[in-house]
C-alpha cells in the first residue's frame, strides 16, 4: 500500500498530497515517515531557484545519498542533512537550541530548471523521497507567493495522510 502525506503551507491553508518513493529511497522514505509530523518556519529558496523548506532538528542518524539529484523537477519532495556549519549554528540560534548534532531540510520543489549549485559550498545534492501525486498546481501558486509575498508567518507542514 502506498504511504501518502499531506504538505501544507498553513498560513495560505494549501496543501498537496505526495507518495513516498520507497522503491528509490526506502531508508530516507522510512526515516520521514517515522518522524512525521514535522514542521517549522517556511522559507522560499535563494540559490535553487522553486523550492519551499523548512529545517527542523534532525530526527535520525545519517542516511547518506539515496536517490540523490541535483536537478529537482516540479513535485519533487526532497531530504538534506546538514551537519555543522553555519547553516547548523544559524538554526541553532533561530531555535534556541544548544547543542544539536545537525539540521533536516524538508523541500517540495514546485517549478522548473532547479539547479542545487551554491557558490559557497558547491553542488548540495539530496535525497528525493517522494514524488507529488495531487494538488502540485494549487501549491505551486502558494509557493510562488512565498517568493512575492514573503514568508513570514509562514509554516511549511508535512503530515501522514494514509498509514501505509
């Protein structure tokens, strides 16, 4: 049986559906899907161009690669971990958190020609794990209003819609 979750930006009260790809990504789909729910403060991307996140504390040991890319396409719902860094302490200090051994980042990506290049750091690829199966239109135009409008306020949410 496929396992469904729900992604919503909350503020704008969208949400689409995705299906996790456990064929391709079976650890990182696990790993997800026995911490969801998850959530924490929308951002939209600087450097990726369609791509709405949130980071929250990590919820596991070090998955590595797994189905990894560089080049999302529209509905890919995408894993990174990040470990130390500047990213890890901002996040930190955002959060008021201490001592964190890492940071998840938990993307949809919902356009075109994503390239996952930073000029500080170099390629940054993730693991995709899953795959948006409904409502990628309607939370393409919320995600491009995160772009326009701004996102604070904003919660990106990610939530188990079937039990698998």
């Amino acid at each position: 049986m496929a396992r469904l979750m729900r992604i919503t930006l909350a503020k704008r009260a969208v949400s689409c559906v995705a299906e996790l790809l456990d064929k391709d990504a079976p650890r990182t789909g696990d790993a997800v899907w026995s911490a969801l729910p998850q959530g924490g403060d929308a951002q939209h991307a600087k450097y990726a161009r369609n791509e709405v996140y949130t980071m929250v504390p990590r919820f596991g040991p070090e998955i590595g690669l797994e189905n990894p890319t560089v080049t999302p396409i529209p509905g890919d719902v995408v894993y990174f971990s990040f470990t130390g860094g500047m990213l890890d302490q901002s996040f930190k200090a955002d959060q008021g958190i201490d001592r964190l051994p890492g940071v998840i980042d938990l993307a949809i990506f919902y356009g075109r020609n994503n390239l996952l290049l930073n000029g500080d750091v170099g390629w940054v690829p993730g693991n995709v794990y899953a795959s948006v199966v409904d409502g990628l239109d309607r939370m393409a135009q919320a995600c491009h209003d995160v772009w326009r409008s701004g996102s604070v306020g904003e919660r990106l949410v990610y939530e188990r819609l079937s039990e698998g």
